[in-house]
C-alpha cells in the first residue's frame, strides 16, 4: 500500500437524527365519536454506527469525510401507530479501529472483531404519544411528548494496526528487509532513514501451514515519545501486538544501549508495554566473523531471548521464526 492510501487517523463531525414526534390524536370514527386516544409513538432518530470489517486496512475511504448525518425519526399516527426510525448510517472501519473524544482524549469504543457494531453517536427517542399519558382522571389527554434533538458531536477514529509481532528498532535496523524476507510483504528498502513511513504489514508462513503476522513499524529514535522523527503517530499501532521484536543492527556502537534506549521510549509513551514479551534479534551478521560474533554474544541483554540473523545471506531465519511462535503460543 503506499504512504498516501495509508490514513490511520480521521476526525469527523457526527449527527444523530431527532426522534419523531407522539402524535396526540384521539380516536373519532362515525360510530365511535369519543373514541378516547390513540396517537402512537414518534421513531428514534437515526444513530450513527461503526462496524468493524476485516477486509479494510485503513480508514482512507473516511479520511473525506467530514459530516455523517442521520436520519430523523418519523412522527406517531393514529391508530396507534408508531413513526419510523430514522436511517442509521454505519461506517465500516478496519479491525484495530478505536474511537475517541477529541476534547478529553478518552477512548469512547474499539473495534476488534470482523461484523462487531458500536454505536458511536445515539439518535433521539422519540416521544410518547398521548395514550401514554391516559388515567383515570384525564380519559382524553390532548397532548404528547415531543422527539428528543439528535447529538452533533465531533470523534476521533485511529487505527491501531492488529499483529501478532511488532518490529521495533531504529531507521536501516534492517526491519524492511526482514520482513521481505519472511513473508510476500513488499516494502520499500533503501539505504536511508525513514525509508518506511507507514506500517507494513506481513503474513509469514510458518510450519505446517500455520501462520503468523508481523507488522514493520517505521523507525523510532530517542525521544519519539515527545514526537520527534515520526513521534507519536506510529508508536500507538505497537500497543497492538502480542510479542515484540527488537532489532539492533551488528554494527551498533553499542547493542545494549540502543536496546536500552529503544524500551525506554517504549515504556515513556505506554508503561504497559514494558509487560508484552520481548525478543531481540541482532541483525547483518554476515558481517560477522566468529570472533566479533563471539565478543557480541558478551554484549547482549539477559533476561531477553536473543537471535543473530542475516535477511541477505538467509542466515538464523527460520530459528527466529521458530522463537517467534514459541513466544506468540506460550501460556
């Protein structure tokens, strides 16, 4: 997919319909001329809904939209007729989709299954008709509930790109590659920083026609958490994957300290990732020799599960991938 078809965050004007009207009309027929009330209920008004639908992958198709309205419920009738609801208008969003208040920044709903409907903004009910309203003291009530206005709000729709593993490192960590490799996924490559500048997602085939999904997320840098280099606006599809793998190229100056820097702006911008598994791949060995391979092996982190891997000379893949699906599967 390229950059410009890539819109994982819209902001849109909502506008529920207004509920019918009751109706208060009284029942005069030519052999019923105190027929006492009838007049029926007012349909809501229309809501707007989002539903989730797994073909989409982005919100592109919405990123135009500025103004959803619904439809106004009809008026009651006599004879106890209730008016119609309004039109619901349904936005189908892409699986990972959440939905927020631009003012307070609070996550309203989310959208994680294929066919699960949310309703983002009610419609107004509408109002009784006056034989709601009959006792024993007044037989003949001669009025009724008016509809309830619809609600005009804005919302905010970001998507949080859904993956099994999500690939975090620095700009030419070689995750692009990687992902090429494992999967039929075609990112762009090149020997610069911030070549990606949309996730990638990848599916990768593993043994026995099982599967996983790896999602290649564009480069962070120190103080991403404060929005520098791409900031914020990637970091949030990494909240999203089960596993994470890090990958720090062989030819860092220091393989720890990037690790380091990489899950503190990580645990800056959401704590709770600090609590996914982690794994940590070290990435063109074929640089290597033996011996440098020897001296890195002394550098990495423990704690963490650690594989060398080459994409171009295909050296450590399928290892890795194995490690992959021990992580993704395990209790």
């Amino acid at each position: 997919m390229s950059n410009k078809n890539f819109v994982d965050y819209v902001k849109i004007c909502c506008r529920s319909g207004k509920g019918g009207a009751g109706s208060a009309h009284l029942r005069r027929e030519k052999f019923v001329p105190k027929g006492g009330p009838d007049g029926g209920d007012g349909g809501r008004g229309g809501h707007i809904i989002i539903r989730g639908n797994k073909q989409l992958w982005t919100l592109l198709h919405l990123k135009y939209t500025k103004h959803v309205i619904a439809g106004h419920g009809e008026p009651g009738s006599k004879q106890h007729s209730s008016g119609l609801s309004g039109k619901d208008i349904i936005l189908e969003v892409p699986l990972g989709t959440i939905a927020r208040d631009p003012e307070t920044g609070e996550q309203i709903l989310e959208i994680t299954e294929d066919g699960q409907e949310s309703i983002l903004v009610s419609g107004g009910r509408g109002g009784l008709g006056n034989a709601h309203f009959k006792s024993a003291t007044n037989q003949t009530p001669r009025y009724a509930q008016p509809g309830e206005d619809g609600k005009e709000e804005w919302k905010i729709l970001e998507l949080k790109v859904l993956a099994d593993v999500g690939l975090v490192g620095f700009p030419n960590a070689g995750k692009s590659t990687f992902l090429s490799v494992i999967s039929a996924a075609k990112p762009e490559i090149a020997n610069y920083p911030f070549t990606t500048l949309v996730p990638n997602l990848g599916m990768v085939p593993y043994r026995g026609h099982k599967s996983f999904i790896v999602a290649d997320i564009p480069g962070i840098i120190e103080d991403a958490h404060k929005g520098k280099g791409l900031g914020l606006r990637f970091l949030r599809h990494i909240e999203r994957n089960s596993v994470l793998l890090f990958m720090v190229p062989a030819d860092a100056d220091s393989i720890i300290e990037q690790y380091n820097i990489l899950k503190n702006e990580l645990n800056q911008f959401n704590p709770e990732l600090m609590h996914k598994k982690h794994l940590l791949a070290i990435t063109k060995c074929d640089m290597l020799d033996d011996e440098l391979m020897e001296e890195i092996k002394k550098e990495v982190p423990s704690g963490v599960p650690v594989s060398f891997i080459s994409s171009v000379a295909n050296i450590g893949i399928q290892e890795l991938k194995d490690q992959i699906w021990k992580s993704i599967n395990e209790e």
